[in-house]
C-alpha cells in the first residue's frame, strides 16, 4: 500500500463523515418528531455526530433483524460494516463487536436488507399519460428520473431494475448515479423495451402521417436480435421485451399475443448468449406461457393466469413480478393524469385478476419478485405495495423477500446483493418497529445506508 493509498482513505474516511453529518442535519425530522420526543432526537444526533466522526466502521444495532436467507426475524441484532462490505450480522450475542467502531442504535425498529424493486420507470412522471406524455422530451425525462431515482433511495429501493426507458435515458441515469453525480438506487438498465409494431411497447397515440414509433420496435428473429445487440451496446444490462398487448398502450387487446413463439426464442436466445437476463410484460395466458418455454426469466404483470402457467414457471423457475398495487392509483388517479378511456376500461378487468392470481402463484410457490410498475403511480409510493402482497396471500416474510434475496437470484448478484450477510454490499435499511406484524410500517423507512454511505437517518 503507498501512502498515497493512506492519504486518499483518510481523505474519503473525512469525507463520509463530513456527508453523514450534513445528511443528519439536513434529515427531515418533522415526519418522525411526532413519534418521539425532541430530547430523544435530539441525544441520538449528538451521540451519531461525536461517533462517527472518524471511524470507518460502523456498528449498527436494533431490536430486530431480518434473516431473508433462513426466513427468521433475530432480536437484539447488529450489523458490522467496513466501508462499504457487510462483515458481520445477526445476533449481538454472536457477534464480537469492534471497540472501536462508530454506533448507529436504531433502538426499536427491523433492520433488513436494502429493498430491491424489480419494475420500475424512474425516467416516468406519473402525473402525465396518455397524451400528456408527448409533451415530454427525452432529456426533460431523464431530469425527472433524477428526482424519481433520490426519491426510490430514500423510500429504502437500494436497487431497482428499470424495464424499458426511450433514448437510454435510463442508461445516462445509472451512469450519472455511479459517478457520484446524482443520488439514486444501484440500476440495472434496459434501455428502450422492445416490441412488435403497433404492440404495447409501441408508440400507437399519432395518426399515420406522423410516422410516431418507439425506438424498441422490432419484427421477426434477426431484427430482435439485432435490436437486442443495439441496446447492449448503448449500455443495457437486461432485456425488456412485450410479449402480449397492455394496458396503458392504445389500441393493443390485454390479453392478445404479440410476439411469436419463434421471435421470443431468438430475442432470450440472443440476450442470454449475450450474459443478460430478460423480463417480459405478459398480460396474456399464452404470451405469459410461451415467454416461460422460451426461456425468460421474468414475466412481469402476469395478469390472466391458468394453472398450466403456473406449473410451466414452477418447472423453468421462472419469476413473477405482478405488480398488485398500481391498480389503485390508476383507477383512482389515472383520469387526471391523463390515462385514456380504454386503458381505465382494461385496468377494470385486469386490476382484480391479477389480484385473484397473484394469490394463486404465491400459494403454487411460484419464484415472485416485487415489481411495482412505478412510473405508473408516483415513484417513492413503491413500499405501498407491500401491504397488499400480504394481503393478497403473502407471509410478511415472503413480501420481504420478494424484494430483497430474490430479485438478487433474478438478477444473478446474490454474491452481493439481497441480504445481510457477511462480504454482501453495505445496503441496509431499517423500519421503525415490526413490520412482521404490520407491513405498512414498510411505507416508513426510516434508515437508509447504500454501498456503505448513510443516505437517510431519521432517528429512531
Ligand atoms: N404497464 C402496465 C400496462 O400498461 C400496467 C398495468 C397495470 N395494471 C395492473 N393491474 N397491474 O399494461
């Protein structure tokens, strides 16, 4: 090591400290005060500020932990961390705990791995659809994702899998978060999803003369693989692709097949040899099945389900990302936002399908992942859609799951990502109290740490 190795780490140890301190006063504490008293705020700051100043290890503990990989809750827990890398969790007890480590007591609340959530549009402004969307430039969207990807952060998403972005704004969003230039989630990118011509990844609003089309678009097995080559040179690091009509597209039947059987091959076939994994939008029975037997590895919406499908997805260990909550907002708020007639006609049938299906996968013991389709409904809002997977046939410690070891398996980083466990990246969030016993507390994440920086601290 050189010294001016030395010089550099004290100069990062000085910077983090100086971030976190900064963080800590810029924390928001107004939403927490009323949960505890200022005298109590005010002793976990001064007690945070005085420990951490110089230290490079942290020491984090808190009534509970969550084990994702034995599916167990642990009391009195503790999670060591050096700069970036877990080195130790779980029971105080089990542990030897540095002396001279920094300590961050979270006090009562459920320590677990940072959330993963593996549908989401950050470069989507949820409060323009239909229409409203053409008004929206392509570099004007991905300065919104720059709000959307601190607000998916500071919700607990220390991870996301972005399904399908125009112009590889989703790529130059990743690109800018890893450099250090913006605040977001570790992103694992698609770039333009791809689709059939006229299908739901299409852009079908504009009258003929317009020549209006998505960039995703392609037909036939040699263009979908060339297309696939395409987004792998702009920089995606998974494949997006329609296999069935939707329901926010104008014009497509939710449950048609758009994609042959033989386009899916070559597309899967084609990302696959190319080392990348592929997620499929599949409202349809037979798109969602031939999807599975041509390989995907996640099928996303997965609305209109038979017991065929799911025995294909058992068989192939395909995952299901059904996204069971947005349907509220999109009934709720999607005339406003300017979601057609037609699509507020299809969400109708869809929404409680879905929900009736969802039970279905999870009870066959299906691999799911959470997947909330933000972009659709505000991002930020992702955590409400843990409520409602427990109560559409989740165990707590499956939703939780859902959206930390698995989606780490999907996306085949589970050497890293998905749980606390010993050599896994620093991502780490707690929840105030015990969210096993109420899972909207997952809506108030209140401790976030990604790649070993604290990004949020309300005290606790
Ligand atoms: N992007 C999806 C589509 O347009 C959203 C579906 C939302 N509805 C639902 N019930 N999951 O098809």
């Amino acid at each position: 090591m050189t010294h001016a190795h030395f010089i550099n780490k004290d100069k990062q140890a000085l910077e983090r400290a100086l971030k976190t301190i900064t963080i800590i006063i810029e924390v928001n504490i107004v939403n927490w005060i009323s949960r505890f008293s200022k005298q109590s705020v005010a002793i976990a700051l001064s007690t945070f500020i005085t420990s951490t100043a110089w230290a490079e290890t942290i020491v984090i503990t808190a009534d509970r932990l969550v084990d994702v990989t034995n599916g167990n809750v642990i009391k009195n827990a503790a999670v060591v961390v050096d700069d970036n890398i877990i080195t130790a969790a779980g029971a105080v007890a089990s542990i030897s705990l540095p002396t001279d480590a920094a300590r961050i007591d979270l006090g009562d609340s459920t320590l677990m791995p940072g959330l993963m959530d593996m549908h989401v549009h950050l470069t989507s402004d949820a409060t323009r659809h239909g229409y409203k969307r053409l008004e929206v430039s392509l570099p004007r969207a991905a300065i919104t994702g720059v709000k959307h990807a601190k607000a998916t952060l500071e919700a607990g998403f220390t991870t996301v899998r972005n399904v399908g972005a125009p112009g590889f704004a989703d790529v130059a969003l990743r690109d800018a978060i890893n450099a250090g230039d913006v605040e977001g989630p570790r992103m694992f990118v698609a770039g333009p999803s791809l689709g059939v011509t006229g299908g739901h990844c299409d852009s079908n609003l504009l009258p003929y003369e317009y020549d209006n089309y998505s960039e995703g678009v392609a037909d036939g097995p040699w263009e979908v693989r060339k297309t696939v080559r395409r987004n792998i040179k702009y920089g995606a690091t998974v494949i997006k692709f329609c296999a069935t009509g939707g329901v926010l597209s104008k014009g497509t039947k939710v449950g048609a097949q758009q994609y042959t059987f033989e386009e899916m091959k070559a597309l899967i076939d084609e990302a696959h040899l190319r080392g990348l994994t592929v997620a499929t939008h599949a409202h349809g029975t037979s798109g969602i099945k031939d999807a599975i037997k041509a390989g995907v590895d996640s099928v996303e919406h997965v609305s209109l389900l038979d017991d065929e499908a799911i025995a294909l997805a058992k068989e192939n260990g395909t995952y299901f990302s059904m996204d069971i909550y947005v349907t509220e907002y999109i009934l709720g708020e999607g005339e406003k936002a300017g979601i057609l007639e037609e699509s507020l006609n299809k969400e109708r049938i869809v929404g409680k399908t879905q929900r009736e299906n969802f039970k279905k996968a999870v009870n066959a013991g299906v691999n799911m992942v959470f997947g909330s389709d933000a972009g659709v409904y505000p991002h930020g809002d992702n955590p409400k859609q843990f409520a409602r997977m427990v109560k559409f046939g989740m165990t707590p410690m499956q939703a939780i799951q859902a959206a930390t070891i698995n989606p780490a398996r999907l996306l085949k980083q589970e050497a890293t990502l998905g749980s606390l466990d010993k050599g896994k990246f620093a991502d780490i969030v707690a929840v105030p109290g015990n969210p096993m016993e109420d899972m909207s507390l997952m809506e108030n994440v209140g401790f976030v740490m990604k790649d070993g920086s604290i990004v949020k601290q309300y005290a606790m």
